[in-house]
C-alpha cells in the first residue's frame, strides 16, 4: 500500500548500476508546481551525493516515508529534457535493459552531470524562439524527375509522423533532398537533426551546409570539448539552431521544435553502441519521431536487411532514386582474378598499371584495404613462432614506421623483435599485408606521386582527416588508401578508379552478416568514383571470381543482393526474421564465465518454451581479452514482446547469482556483432 502525504515526492533516476527509480522527498522551499520531470537534483545516496534527474512528482510513495530523504538541491529552473524525450529515454532503458539512471548519465553532457557546470546561466537561460533564417547563400540544384517527385512526396510529410526509406544510388544527390527538406523546416520555423556515422563525415556537410544556409548549425560528436559540447547541446535545446547534425548519441538531443529527422547511411554499423548503454540510433530516432509527430528519413544506397523487411512489411514508405544526380554516371566494374598471379604487397601488375594510367592522366586513384598496419602477423620462418599478445587471444599486428607490435583489440604495446624468442633466429618477418604495407610498395612504384593515407594509424591527431580530405579535393592527393573510413558518405569527384584490394575474407566469414556487410561495403566504396562528369572505374581483386553472391552484387545490383540475403536469413529464421539477445560474460577463470552462463540457461530450460532457440553458452571467438575469459549465450525468440519479457526475469537471475561478483555481464539486445 503506498504511503501518501501532502508535501511532494520526487522520483529520481540516479547513476548507478540499479534498475529502479528512488523516492525522495522535495526541499520545503519548492512548491509541486515548480517540480517537473526533466530537471537535475542533488541527492544524498549512502554516504556520497549523487546528480539525478526527476522522472515523476507525485505525493505517494511504495516505500515508508521514514525511510525517504529530502533532495538537497534543485539544479534547474527548467527541465533539460522535453516530455517526449524523457519517454524515448524511458522506453530506451527498458526496451535495452539498461538502468535508467545510467541511461541519464549516457546522454547528458559531461558539465550537466556536476552539481556546478560552467555555463550556468546558459543552459537555465528562458527558452528563445528559433531565429529567423536568412536568404539562403546558395541557389538549389535542379532536380530531375525522381528527386522532385521525392521533395513533394517528403513536403507532405511535415507536421506528421512517416518513416521515409530514401533509397538513392551513390552520387544520386540524397543530400541535396536533406537540403531542400531542411529549408521547408527551416521556413515552417522548425529543427532539423541530423544523424551521420563518423566524426570524418562531419567537416564535408557541415561545409555545404554552412554554404547553403546562413543560421547556426550545432555539431555534436565526441571530438568537441565538454564546454563546446554544452554549447552545441544548448544551442539545439532552446532552438537557437535550426539545424542539429550529429553522430549517434545526438537521437538524444533535446529541440525547442523538432521538424525533421534525418539518418544518413542509415545501414551503417556505428549507429549502434557496442558497449555499456547498447542502443541503437536508427531504431529510436524512428520511434523519437513518433512521439515528435514528425517525418524521419533514412538515406542509403545500401539499406539495412532490416530496414528493407520493414519497407517490404508497409512499415516503412520507399522514396527510390534510380539515378546518378547531373552528369554523372555509373562506374564501370571489373574483377581480377588473382588465382595464380604473383602480387606486390597485395597489389597485383595490372592493377599497378591501372593505376600508373589513370594517374597520368591527372585523375585521381582510390584504394581500399580494410586492415590497417603493416602486417597482421609477425613470425618466425625457423620454428614458427607468431607474436602473440599476452593479454588476448590475438595475434600482434606490425607497425613498421613506429616500430612497433601492437594488439589492435587492447592497444597493447611490445618492441619489435630482432631475433626470434623463441629459436633465437634472427629477423622474424611480417606475414598478410596491412594499408601501411601497401603504402610502402607504392611509394616505391610512383614516387613522384603524391599519397595519402587515411586510417586510426594516421588520423589521430584531431583535424587530420579533415586535411586528408582537403588535400584531395584540392586535388594535391593522386593517391588515396585507406580503409572503412573513406568507403561513407564522402564526394570524391576526380576520382576515376577504385580497387578494392581484398574481398573475399567476408565470403567465408561465420558472421551470417558478413554478406550483407561485403555487399555494402562493394556498394560504397564502388560509388566513391563517377560522381562527377569522368567516368569511373571499379576494380575488385579476388581469388573467387565466380562466388555466385559476388556475381550477383556486380551484374543485378545491391537490391537484388539484399533479397537472395533475406530469402536465406527467412528460410533459417535469423533477423530480421526473428529477434535476438546476447549475454556475455567475462571472469579470471574461464570456467566461472561459463558456469554462471550455464546457470542462466538452466534457468530458461526450467520453464521450456518450443518459441525460444537458445545457443551456448560457448567460449567467444576471442575467448581470451585484456586477461579476462569470456564466454556468451544466444538468446532467440520470434517476437520481440516474448523476449523482453524472458530478459527481465533473467536480469533478476544474474542478479541475485551467488557468483555475481566474480563475474562482469553484459546483456545485447539486437546485437549486430556477435563475435
């Protein structure tokens, strides 16, 4: 029976591993009415103070009132977060099984989770209209018949929730659709967020962005500072900014005037968190939409398998742009078989003439290996001994330039080896290639020539992508390699040939989604040339040139692709077909992760449900990492409603396990890398 009582009770999610809300009594000088969800608190919890937000005001509570203490300090004069935004964070932190006070402390900025941030009078400032857009600094492009049918269709759209899948052809102008969006946004007096994969893709939009429109834009990603971070934030939630572009953590982001919704490359695996808080962005920004009553639009050549079921069920609407924008036109697509063919540090002689052509004739040539390093494996031809890293079940990758070991999965460092340890032989050698490797090589080849690469390795330092890219558009770069990182999203117009380097370790992967994965990525990379009026050219080296998938994505197209994929992943009953979760476990000893697994599985099978697949537990692929064991259980169930309810009850299991603290867990739900 709830205890009720006249003075208010705030309910506060606070930042600790505890899935509950906590019952706190108001401070006297605060009246219910000056009480709303959405403001920060300073709380007495055990013996420390902690920061959290008021969830609910009420005058009850599930708990004894002797047992409730009062809130030591209201934080705010206005709630940081609107109604909707707090249901969307609500819904996130149930639906991925994550305690909602950590939920809070994931989404706001570093100053807001102290009890005194800088900027204090900025973000209690009374909240401003949105400013007045400025006559735009640049004229719109002319659409042709796709787009403008596209703009018409999206124009409608405004002021009502629609999921919108933009399925545009790379260089088929889906940005130009964002533009011309955005001023009907901007015109109605509405925001516009903006979701991108990575921090690189930033500079290029926001640069035609800031040509095109004269209003403030805020950027959000983890590269600013916290006091630029606040700023941007602020800048979004009073609606000083009509235009909000950011990566994954900014679906969270509060808006004065939420309008419309845009993901770009909306296959991309980034938009999902893939530790701690795991959500993904896509899922929620469509369901932000519909609690904003707005249209969202998800861009992409290469549309998630998910996405495209959705499509294919009538939840989600297609908008198809068959054609490249302008004069551009579609690349020209080439396999090399490199079956009994001598390559040069992965290169092969008539890709190395290819590419002497095309730079001779002033174009530009890109290469794409995602693997960075020098070599992926350092050994010993003596005895056979491989440098391995002490802490995972890794192999040591070489980094030649730094001279250096380096496990790519813990950042641990070992010197390189003169002589073998293990034999004392001396000079170990490099094994596979890495884009360092190729680099190498290809300085040798063209050492007039100017080349860039772009990688972790060489981009560190903050601003270097933006350089790279900057020096290719000023065309300074006649040879671009590099890895993932420049397959999204960029327009790269003087690039008139791009060679994929290595695609056949996803033809055997045991990750049912590294097709669908190999089939993007061709997708992408693939469209990085052509984009202007030069006509382009892909090349794509491989040692299985008749693989039927791979046939398939180059003569019939990605679409084409993606349904024989979704045909397979239907007749197995694997996602988007069903729905899983995954729980992991790491611990000292291998045995203690495995058995606390086992328990949990026991604990399923006591209560036998022919809906629920169940895989494991099982040593990880890389059992071993940063010294702990790990081990993981796959849970599968054809309706998600059944697996959340199953997941809850686990939780309490976990919980309450007698060997929890010898253990760390973590719970994935639709994970997107099992491995």
């Amino acid at each position: 029976m709830k205890s009720a009582v006249l003075k208010p009770i705030l309910r506060v999610a606070i930042p600790v591993p505890i899935r509950r809300l906590f019952d706190y009594f108001a401070p006297d000088e605060c009246t219910i009415e000056s009480l709303l969800p959405g403001m920060r608190v300073l709380v007495p919890f055990g013996q420390v103070k902690k920061i959290g937000i008021i969830v609910a005001v009420q005058t009850a509570s599930d708990y004894p009132l002797n047992k409730l203490k009062p809130v030591l300090a209201v934080l705010d004069e206005l709630p940081l977060f609107p109604k909707s935004l707090l249901q969307l964070i609500e819904w996130a932190s149930h639906y991925y099984q994550q305690p909602i006070g950590e939920v809070f402390e994931a989404v706001l900025p570093n100053p807001l989770r102290k009890e005194q941030p800088p900027h204090k009078k900025s973000y209690q400032s009374k909240i401003e209209k949105i400013m007045v857009p400025l006559e735009s600094a640049q004229k719109p492009f002319l659409l042709n018949t796709h787009q403008q049918k596209t703009i018409e269709t999206l124009t409608l759209s405004l002021n009502q929730f629609k999921t919108f899948l933009l399925n545009g052809v790379t260089g088929s102008g889906k940005t130009e659709i964002y533009m011309q969006m955005i001023e009907k946004a901007i015109a109605a007096g509405l925001q516009t967020l903006i979701l991108i994969p990575e921090i690189g893709l930033t500079p290029q939009l926001l640069q035609r962005f800031q040509t095109r429109f004269q209003v403030p834009i805020a950027v959000l990603n983890s590269s600013l500072t916290d006091k630029k971070r606040l700023d941007a934030w602020e800048m979004a939630r009073t609606g000083k900014a009509p235009i909000v572009i950011g990566t994954r953590l900014a679906v969270f982001t509060p808006l004065l005037k939420p309008g419309v919704f845009i993901m770009d490359e909306e296959h991309d695996a980034s938009f999902k968190q893939q530790d701690n808080f795991r959500y993904h962005a896509r899922d929620l920004l469509i369901l932000r939409a519909s609690l904003e009553n707005c249209p969202v639009i998800l861009g992409s050549a290469t549309p998630s398998l998910e996405t495209l079921h959705n499509a294919e069920m009538g939840k989600f609407h297609t908008l198809k742009l068959p054609l490249r924008a302008g004069k551009a036109t579609f690349p020209s697509v080439q396999i090399l078989d490199i079956r009994h063919k001598k390559l040069e540090e992965g290169l092969s002689a008539q890709l190395i003439e290819m590419i002497r052509t095309h730079t001779q004739n002033k174009n530009q040539v890109l290469l794409f290996l995602n693997r960075r390093g020098f070599a992926p494996v350092f050994m010993c031809f003596t005895c056979g001994w491989v440098a391995s890293c002490k802490n995972c079940d890794a192999k040591l990758t070489l980094h030649y330039q730094a001279q250096k070991l380096e496990c790519h999965h813990c950042q641990a460092v070992s010197p390189l080896y003169t002589e073998c340890p293990s034999c004392h032989h001396p000079n170990p050698k490099p094994v596979g290639i890495g884009t360092e490797r190729v680099e190498a090589v290809l300085k040798d080849h063209f050492p007039d020539l100017n080349i860039d690469r772009i990688d972790r390795d060489t981009t560190r330092k903050k601003g270097s992508i933006e350089e790279a890219m900057a020096r290719l558009h000023r065309q300074e770069t006649d040879i671009l390699l590099g890895t993932q990182m420049i397959a999204k999203g960029h327009h790269l117009p003087h690039i008139t040939l791009v060679a994929i380097l290595d695609v056949d370790h996803a033809l055997f992967s045991t990750d049912f989604r590294s097709l669908e994965k190999m089939g993007q990525l061709i997708t992408q990379v693939a469209g990085r040339t052509g984009r202007a009026e030069k006509p382009g050219h892909v090349v794509l080296q491989t040692a299985h040139p008749e693989h039927p998938l791979l046939k398939m994505i180059l003569e019939e197209g990605y679409l084409n692709f993606a349904n024989a994929l979704l045909t397979e992943r239907k007749a197995t009953n694997l996602p988007p077909y069903s729905y899983q979760a995954l729980i992991r476990a790491e611990a000292k000893q291998p045995q203690v992760a495995l058995d606390f697994l086992t328990r949990i599985k026991k604990s399923i099978e006591t209560n036998p449900s022919k809906t629920f697949k169940i895989l494991g537990p099982i040593p990880a692929p890389m059992e071993r990492r940063q010294q702990q064991h790990r081990a993981q259980l796959l849970l599968q169930a054809p309706k998600r409603s059944s697996l959340q309810t199953l997941l809850s009850k686990l939780i309490e299991k976990m919980n309450e396990d007698p060997n929890q603290k010898k253990i760390r867990w973590s719970l994935d739900v639709d994970p997107i890398d099992l491995y």
